[in-house]
C-alpha cells in the first residue's frame, strides 16, 4: 500500500513546526509517512547548530516533471550565524 506523492506547491518547501503540523494531518487523512519513507523526501539542511556558517540561497529554479521535481540551486552564499 502506498500514498499519493506530493504536487509541485512542496517543492522548496522549508520545513517548519507548520509544516511539520500539515504532514501530520496529511499522514491521518492520506497515510503518508511523515519520514518521507516510501515516497522519499530529499533535503538540503541549510542552517544547524554545528554549522559555523549557515548557507543562503540566492537563486533556484524549480522543475517539475509529472509527479516529481527538483530544486536546482543556481546561485548560494555562505553567510556568518
């Protein structure tokens, strides 16, 4: 058994507490795993408490094809926390 995947609006979503609260209601209407288990999330970690430098993205574009996309990082810089 599986979910539907996602449509086009998550992708470059940034994961917020939000966010987090929207998956969770998708996984009770829908089934998802909110892990990405089975559909596979893939994400760019763009700030952490180990980081020296968080990384900022200046530019993207998206691309879309059917039922799965990428963010493709263009331009991005190094900024200090």
């Amino acid at each position: 058994m599986f979910a539907n995947g996602f449509d086009d609006t998550w992708l470059g979503t940034m994961i917020t507490e939000e966010i987090i609260k929207k998956l969770l209601g998708l996984q009770k209407r829908f089934g998802i795993n909110v892990a990405g288990e089975g559909g596979e999330f893939e994400t760019l970690v763009l700030d952490g408490p180990t980081f020296q430098k968080k990384l900022v993205i200046d530019e993207a574009a998206r691309e879309w094809h059917r039922d799965n996309g990428v963010l493709q990082v263009k331009r991005a810089h190094l900024q200090d926390r």
